[in-house]
C-alpha cells in the first residue's frame, strides 16, 4: 500500500502559529470579542484541550479571547431551586465545594476523576462541556442529571438543555458568538449516584464512563438517570435501561437491566478498545455504579 | 592531625549530592545553555513512510521572517557525513547508507528533509510551511514476516531484499554444548512458544538537544547523549573533522535508558548547520519528534522451543527470532538481540542451546538499545515458556524453576553459551521472597477463588532472571564483530588542600554516579564525602571513556576507579613515609590514614601528604611533586546479577482490569555502594518492566503512521498506576574484580514484565488460557479470560 501524510506531521515541532490575545473581564466584553473576531476567535477557558489543539497546528485562530479575567463566571450558588455553577469554575474548584458535594455529589465526583490534579487545577466546568469532546467525562453528567447551559450571546441570553446542546463529537448548540456562562443542575434530594469511570492509566481518557443516580421507594429503585462518556459522539442517555431498572429491588434485577446498556450507542473502535468491548463494558459499569448507588 | 572516617561510606544509603540540582533544573541541560550570537533550527520532517523526493525548494522559508538559513538534503549531500552502525553482527550485514537529512528518498515518517535556522526557534518553526516538498509515495512496509515474503516492497530498493542478517549461535557448533535440534527429536516433553515483543518508545524526561559551536577553528558539541566519546569519534570518522578539533560535552542529562545511545540525525544536522551559518545552532527536539524519530526499542517476534524431560528436566532450548531494524540501523541496533542471545538458557543448566536472529528493515523508526537490550527479551521469553513447561507437567512455577537452576554449590558455573557466571546464590534470593510475599497463603486464596468462581480471579507470576553486565571485555565485543572495545577510564586528581577531583569516564544521566564514585574514593582514599567531585560528559575534561550503557559504569568505571585510588595510595604513602621518617613498608592504610605498623597514632592523611606535595619543599629524592593517577580497566569477564520477583495481580475477569496487588522483588546485584540508588533503580526498572508488560505499545497505522505519537495514546504509568513495591536484597559479591559489585540499572526492567505476565496467564489458566499479547491491555484480558484466546482485537 501506498503511504498518506500523517494528520500529525505539521504538530511535531509543538510551537503554535501567533495569535492575538484578549482577556475581557465581564462577560459582555467577551461576547463582544468573541463577536468581533468571528471565525478567527477561539475562546480560552483554561486550555487544557485547546493549548494542546493549538500547538499540534491542528487549529490556527487569529485571537484567542481568554475568560479567565471575568470573575462573575467562577463558584456555584443556589438560585430559584438549581445549583449553579460558573462556567469558570474549575474542576478542582467544582470537586471541593462543600455546596456542589453536598447537592450533586455526582458533579463532584466526576469533576474529581477528570484528567490530572494540574488538569483540574487549570480546566474548567465550562471549557470542559463546550469542548464536548465525547470522551471528557462532564458532559455525560451533565444529560444524566438534565441540566440546562445558560449562553450569552450579543442577542441577550437563552438556555439549552444539556441534551440538546451537544449535537455531534467537539461539536454543540452555541453560536458563533455565544459563551458558555453558567450549568444550572436541578435539585434532586433523594437521589444518590456514582460515576464509574474505566481508563487504562489514571490520567488516560475514559475507555467508557457511566454516570448514574437513582431514586428508590419502599426499597427499590422508583426512578434511574444513567448517561455514557464515549458511547457515541456525544453522550448518551441510556433511556431503555432507565425504564428496565424502574422496580429493581437486587443486584440480579439491576444486571438485567445493565444488559441494554449497548442500546442506541455507537462506541468508537481504537487502540484503546474496540466497539464490542466498550459496548459490553458499558454494561458491566452501568451495573457496578447502579448497585452502589442503590446500596444493592 | 590524624582524621578518621568514622564508618566506611560504601554500603552507606547517602543522599545524592547532585539531586538538588537535577530535580530543581537549576543546572546545565543542553536546552539551558545559550552561546552568544546562537541561532536556532527547526526540522522539516517527512510526513510519508515511504517516499521518493522529487523536489524540494527551501527558497520561501528565507522570506520569512528571522530566518537566516534554509536548506534541504540535496544541498549538503557532500558534506553532511553519514550516521554509521558500529556493530555489524555479521561479515554480510545489509548496512545500507543513512545520511542525516534524507537526499532522495524518505523511508520512515518523521525522518529529516530540510531545514530552517533562524534567530529564534519560533521563527525557525514558522519558516518551516514554507518549505515545498514533492513526493513521490511509495510502497511501505511495516511486519516483520511480510518484509521477508517474496515480492514484498522495498525499504531499500537498492539492496534487492529487507533481511539485514542473520546470526546463528549453535552450542554444538561451538562446542560449549549439545545438540539442541536433537535434543528436541529425542524430548519426552516439547514446549513451543510464539511471544512478541511490541515495540516501546524511550522515554525519559529530558528530550534531546544539541548545540554546535563551530568558533575558533574547532568544533564544540554540547549534546543530551549517553555517549559523548563515541559521539566524537564517529563524528571525526564519519565527517572527516580531526578528532583533536572536536569537543562534545554532554552537560547534564536527563534520563537515556538507552534512548540516548547513538549518534543521530540531529547532531550531525546541527553540525552540518553550524558550519553553514558559521555561529552556534541549536536544536531540542519537541516530544512529538522524539517519539517518531528518536529510536525506538524492542519489537521482536520470539520463537521458542523447550525440551524436557517428564521430570521437569531441560534438555534443550532453541529459539529463532525476527527483529526490527526500522528503516536504518542504530549505532548499536543490529547487535541488541545479541546482547539477549547468550541469556535465554538464563539462570538454568541447559545442556543443548540453539539461537537464531534475523534482522529485517521495515519503513519504521530505527530500534536500538532500550533499557535491558536483548536481556528483557530473553528473560520473557524463557520465563514465560518455563510457566508453560511447568503448566504441562502439572509443577509448581517455582519448582520447575528448582529443579532446572544451578544451585549455589555449582558456581563457578560454565553455562551452554560457554559463559562462566562467577557467583549467585537463587536458592536464597527465591526463598526470601517467597517468604516475603506468603507465597502459600496466595496459593491458598487462589484456590479458593477459584472454587467459588470469583469473578476477581487471583494470579501469581514468578520470574527469576539473571542478565550480563558490565559491557563489556574487549576481546569478546571484538568476537561478536562489535566496533569498539568495552573498558573503561578513572583519573584522580589530589587537589593542595586535599579535595580530591575524580575524573570517569562513564557519562551519567540520573544514575547518581556523583555520590557513588565519591563514597568509594571516600574509603579508598580517606577523604571525607564531601571533600570529592566528580567530573564527567566532556571529552576534554574526561578525555577516554566508553560512556554509560548496559550496567556498565560501576562494574567496569568502578574498578577503573579503585585501581586509580590504589596508584595515589601508592604514591602517597612513599611521601607519607618520608614525612613519618619511617620505611614505606612499615606503613598501612587504616582508618582513612597511612599509619605506622604497631603506632597508629602515628599517622598522615592524604590531606598531609597533598600538602606537602603541593609545596614540594621536602620530598624524597625522584618524587614527582603530584599525586594524581590514571587507570583504565578491561574487565576479563560479564557479571551476573540475578534475582527472584514475584507478582500477585487480581484479574477482573468482568472488565479484563488488572490490578497488581503484591509485587515482591528480591534482588542481588552483589555488593551495594550505595542502598538508597539501588532501591530507586529497582523500583524505576521494575515500573517501566510493568509498564511494558501493561501499557506501553508503539503503533502504526497501514500507511506507517506512528498513532502513539503522544503521551495521551502511548500510555506512561504514572505512580499512581503502580504498585507499593516490597523491593529487598540478598548480596553474593562478583568474585571477577575486587569492588564485588554486579550492576542494577536494568535488573528490575528484566525480571518485572514476565512476572507480570505470568501473573495475568496464571490467573485465567483454569479458563484454557496460554498466553494473553503484551500489552495486556484490559481488552485482551477481557477476551483471554472468555474465550480463552488472549488475543484480542486490540
């Protein structure tokens, strides 16, 4: 067979090509950025996916409007029932609040199993779902738990639902010159979750991901929330195992259930695994982090 | 005055003396260092595995901005010299031409095209899309079995065929042994094996960098190497440069495991740069680059057969290889599966041995020394194999092991290769970890997990491995067609007041030879630790020298070492018996001072005698009023150390995870200078053996791109991805030299990874499993413990 060039080869020398670079500190000021560099603008809210894009050369942006100056954008509070969280808030931040931890441990789990401790420290909630890579492990949460993503845009701001903003793999519902500036998470008081994530070293992307949360009654399960990280191009509710597990009541019930897991997804093949696997290690993951969460 | 060392230093776990500076970075990396008037290059690389290059025109890149210079591999073709193969293993080797930059054809991607030097490396970068290159693809070939099939495409047209060699060594033909082809005829029990040895990427922390200097009608190379001698001497051999004109230091540098052992692309470019531009170049290669064209390691498809008796007996090993040159050949790379070719009988009497390896070019990055080199590979494979053999015989992996090893009475033993291992004691280094890891207690819960058809399944892998150090007696290295010799150079310098200059000739990169040549200079010479430097990495300062590589340093440096501090010793006390006014031979070295037989009191220390040298006002008549001495040592022989390492992983047969829950190494690497350094080279040796048996695998896709080109697709484990190792010694000196010491820079990556394997394959044995492929990546663990295959999609 004949070589082709590699889609690499330009990234070896890892000096990204020059930029301009602003740092607003409201968020009008970014949106107005944002808006005026158009296709050529890239927004950087902690960079630990973008700084790696830019220096491979696999994107070149003329400016890069950074968020991390507009202060309004970082921590979580409570506001009309939703626990709200900047969009600036990083994982470090998200994983140690006493609010976050106490109102959706499930966002705080997550947010402490993504990437490294410097990834953490540096990452953000909001760069991590606008980058909508399918194998980051907050998006998934974030369809699993039905929050909404609150955009600013010149036009004012409108809300999206988690599973309606991601629409195909790095891909969402913003528009050209729309940010990310908060994810307001529904309170759930009687819910418990866990994500599982499986990945081969512990800083490697998830193989699979599987967030859960249930609600039981009189000692089963009254209602699930199971969604996937790297099922699919974007994350995947797993509806027919949500329905399954209404009325489980043991482990036997909930591996039933699990069994759907590979309904509706298109998992990836690579070196990492193939298809086959993901799909069946889906299953066995979506058991584990149901049964934990409804101590089964 | 009659100072004393309180305790002998050897033996003592000193912290490093140079690790301050290393582990803060406040020190001299190649990449720190800045020249005045120093430009900067940036490489273009191929982005095709196999290409004809029709054309290339550098002129745009010199309208960009900073640019000083542009030029391709057609435009240097006269003076850019070659990157020769110091060891061609046999007299009919295929060594085909390899020149720096590529001039008409490229044949890996990543190899160098062109070239930009500009004020500053980004400007260098940025010139580089300026670049216009036309190619021509090409058929590419990349396994190991198609590039020997008939009509498989060329790497290298020219030389009609992709085999590089193949070297043959048959006990019986050399008379150390018997027949192993018989042996099998005549076996009651026949053990053949298929393992393969995935390709892995060096990877240490500090990339490879290099500045020229081409001022003053002389040549300064300061380059992120190994080897700086050898470096030198192929650069004045291979570019015509007298070799009294070159200069090459190697500064201080972070990590090699082999990496850093050759002469490359990029030196000789820099060189060819420097010359051009006439100022210093620089060069540090990003990671990405390193990992597509730095050299690779391993990757060798292993055959293997044993043969045995119903007893459990060996009585015959052969084993036939194929091993992946890359696209060229490394300084040393033809000859890595050498290196392994006298260890796979390892630590076992075996009385009929036969090796065979073919080289093969493939349209890959190079391979050459990685960590272990040759020994790894033999130690897998004869230790996986020894699992099957006692698999099939229904023993224990420990008693087959026993029953096959040469027991401590034995030594000094001759092995099958004609070898003479001088010392060892595995009975006792075996029954130390065994015992440290309750060894029958996991037997027992392996059982029960068994029983009850636990879906966390229990293994325990056992690897008991010895390796040849101390590269290498010349006369040897000679035999096997190498091109250099294997001693190595000490010079002590006894400074005015006393301080003492230690000058070796091995080149450091982490190993903490600082510390360790001053603990034994401390004892040798009775000066207190932090009264000694050690020089090193720069051929005018350390002007002979082999460089670090194969455990090499201590073994061989280190005797060089000791017998340069037996010459000052002998100086010194012809001067300390003019000062005590006594007969040289009334005097002995004691205590750290030369003292009066029966008058200890009566006493000069070498600070004493150093002073009175320096002002030489009363010496005996035809003293030399200096001290300082030189030694070189040829060592007559390898050494041998050997160890016992047990591995207890949990196998999660739901997922395929694999969780190593004990890991058990007892090692002896004869005497220790210094604990604490043997301690962090087991433990380093050890993760990177688990992480080839668990992570590590270097990949290409059809068209020979390199798809593990970073660290988010060529997995590292992180300490977090390893296990508490319970690392402990036992302590057989080497009886061949007087230091005692074995060398341990690559024991733990010998033994770790087939006592990984072994572990996961003990685990699902039950379930009809042989084999699972390194890496044993959770997938193929996964359909290993299903179906029993172990070779799964990915």
């Amino acid at each position: 067979m004949a070589g082709g060039p590699g889609w690499f080869w330009k990234g070896f020398v890892m000096i990204p090509v020059a930029f301009d670079y602003v740092r607003p500190s409201t968020v009008e000021d970014a949106v107005a950025a944002v808006a005026a560099g158009g296709d050529e603008a890239k927004i950087l809210a902690g960079g630990q996916s973008l700084l790696p894009v830019l220096r491979l050369r696999l994107a070149a942006p003329a400016l890069l409007v950074d968020l991390g100056g507009v202060g309004s954008l970082r921590g979580a509070r409570f506001d009309s029932g939703a626990l709200v969280i900047g969009a600036m808030t990083t994982h470090a931040e998200v994983a140690s609040s006493a609010l976050v931890r106490a109102e959706a441990p499930l966002v705080a789990t997550a947010a402490a199993h993504v990437g490294d401790r410097q990834v953490r420290h540096l990452g953000t909630l909001g760069g991590s779902l606008a980058h909508a890579d399918p194998a980051g492990d907050l998006p998934a949460v974030a369809v699993a738990l039905d929050a909404d993503m609150v955009l600013a845009g010149p036009s004012g701001r409108r809300t999206v639902a988690a599973r309606d903003f991601f629409t195909d793999i790095f891909t969402t519902a913003l528009g050209p010159a729309e940010v990310l500036v908060e994810v307001r998470f529904p309170r759930m008081s009687g819910w418990t979750g866990g994500y599982e994530k499986f990945h081969r070293t512990l800083q490697a992307w998830a193989l699979v991901g599987v967030a859960a949360a249930v609600r039981k009654e009189n000692g089963s399960i009254a209602e699930a929330r199971v969604a996937f990280t790297n099922m699919g191009p974007t994350p995947v509710r797993a509806s027919s195992v949500e329905a399954a597990l209404v009325g489980a009541a043991d482990l036997g019930a909930v591996k039933a259930a699990a069994a759907h897991a590979g309904e509706g997804t298109s998992p990836p093949t690579d070196i990492s695994g193939s298809a086959e696997y993901r799909r069946h290690l889906a299953g066995v993951l979506t058991a584990r982090a149901v049964a934990s969460a409804a101590g089964f | 005055m009659t100072a004393t060392i309180a305790q002998p230093e050897v033996g003592r776990a000193r912290l490093r003396k140079e690790d301050a500076r290393l582990v803060t970075g406040r020190t001299r990396w190649t990449e720190n260092i800045t020249l005045p008037g120093m430009l900067h290059l940036a490489i273009l690389r191929s982005p095709y595995a196999h290409a004809r290059i029709t054309s290339v025109n550098t002129a745009p890149a010199l309208d960009r901005p900073n640019v000083i210079a542009a030029f391709s591999g057609a435009d240097v073709a006269e003076t850019q010299g070659v990157l020769a193969c110091a060891w061609p293993v046999t007299e009919d080797m295929v060594a085909p031409t390899y020149t720096p930059l590529a001039v008409t054809e490229v044949r890996h991607v990543g190899e160098p095209v062109a070239v930009v030097v500009a004020r500053d490396r980004a400007s260098a970068v940025d010139a580089l899309e300026a670049i216009e290159v036309d190619y021509e693809p090409l058929p590419v070939v990349l396994g190991l079995e198609e590039a020997l099939a008939e009509g498989s495409p060329l790497v290298h047209s020219d030389k009609g065929t992709n085999k590089c060699y193949t070297w043959i060594f048959d006990s019986a033909e050399a008379g150390t042994g018997g027949n192993a082809v018989q042996a099998e005829a005549d076996a009651e029990v026949v053990i053949k094996r298929r393992y393969v040895q995935q390709r892995l990427i060096p990877s240490s922390m500090e990339p490879r960098s290099v500045i020229v200097d081409p001022s003053g009608g002389e040549w300064t190379m300061y380059s992120a190497t190994q080897i700086p001698h050898i470096v030198r001497f192929l650069l004045s051999a291979t570019t015509g440069t007298p070799e009294h004109k070159i200069r090459v230091i190697a500064p201080d540098v972070g990590g090699g495991f082999g990496g850093k052992i050759g002469v490359t692309p990029e030196e000789w470019i820099a060189f060819t740069a420097a010359n051009r531009v006439g100022r210093p170049v620089k060069y540090t290669e990003s990671r990405a680059e390193s990992m597509v064209s730095a050299h690779h390691g391993r990757d060798v498809i292993q055959d293997i057969t044993l043969s045995a008796r119903r007893d459990g007996t060996l009585t015959g090993v052969s084993v036939k290889l194929i091993a992946n040159m890359g696209a060229y050949l490394g300084v040393v790379g033809p000859g890595v599966p050498l290196l392994g070719a006298f260890m796979y009988n390892a630590i076992y009497k075996v009385p009929a041995y036969r090796f065979e390896c073919t080289g093969v070019f493939t349209n890959t990055t190079k391979t050459d020394a990685y960590r272990g080199a040759g020994r790894p590979e033999a130690t897998y494979a004869i230790e996986r194999a020894m699992d099957e053999l006692a698999a099939e015989l229904g023993l224990d992996p420990v008693e087959i092991r026993r029953r096959n090893w040469i027991t401590h009475e034995e030594f000094p033993f001759t092995t099958v290769c004609g070898l003479v291992y001088d010392s060892g004691n595995y009975e006792a280094a075996t029954e130390k970890a065994l015992s440290l890891l309750g060894y029958d207690d996991l037997r027992a819960e392996q059982a029960a997990r068994r029983a009850s058809n636990d879906p966390v399944q229990l293994g325990i892998g056992v690897s008991t491995y010895t390796e040849m150090c101390g590269l290498a007696p010349s006369r040897i290295l000679g035999a096997l067609r190498y091109g250099a010799g294997g001693w190595e150079s000490a010079t002590i310098r006894v400074l005015a007041t006393g301080k003492v200059e230690v000058i070796t000739g091995t080149t450091p990169h982490g190993q903490g030879h600082v510390t360790a040549w001053s603990q034994i200079v401390a004892d040798q010479l009775g000066v207190p630790f932090d009264d000694i430097s050690v020089l090193y990495g720069d051929t005018r300062v350390a002007n002979k020298g082999m460089d670090t590589y194969g455990s090499r340093s201590l073994a061989v440096g280190g005797i060089a070492l000791v017998n340069a501090c037996e010459k000052v010793r002998d100086k010194a006390k012809v001067v300390a018996a003019h000062m005590l006014e006594c007969s040289a031979d009334d005097l002995e070295f004691t205590d750290g001072a030369f003292r009066v037989r029966g008058n200890p009191e009566a006493a000069k220390t070498l600070a004493d005698v150093a002073l009175a040298v320096f002002t030489a006002h009363n010496l005996p008549d035809g003293i030399e009023p200096q001290l300082d001495s030189e030694a070189t040592f040829d060592p007559s022989t390898f050494s041998f150390p050997h160890g016992t390492h047990l591995c207890a992983t949990e196998v999660d047969t739901e997922t395929g995870q694999v969780k190593i829950r004990r890991y058990v190494c007892v090692d002896d690497v004869g005497k220790v200078i210094n604990p604490l350094i043997v301690e962090g080279q087991v433990h380093g040796g050890v993760a990177q053996g688990i992480a080839q048996a668990l992570f590590e695998d270097a990949v290409y896709d059809e068209s020979g791109n390199l798809i593990t080109g970073s660290f988010a697709e060529y997995l590292l484990p992180s300490a977090a991805d390893l296990p508490t190792l319970e690392a402990d010694r036992t302590e057989t000196p080497a009886t061949t030299h007087p230091l005692g010491a074995k060398g341990v820079g690559e024991a733990g990556t010998i033994a770790a990874t087939p006592a990984v394997v072994n572990a996961i394959v003990d685990a699902l044995r039950p379930r009809g499993v042989h084999d699972v492929m390194m890496p044993c990546t959770p997938e193929r663990v996964w359909r290993a413990a299903q179906d029993g295959s172990g070779r799964g999609s990915s």
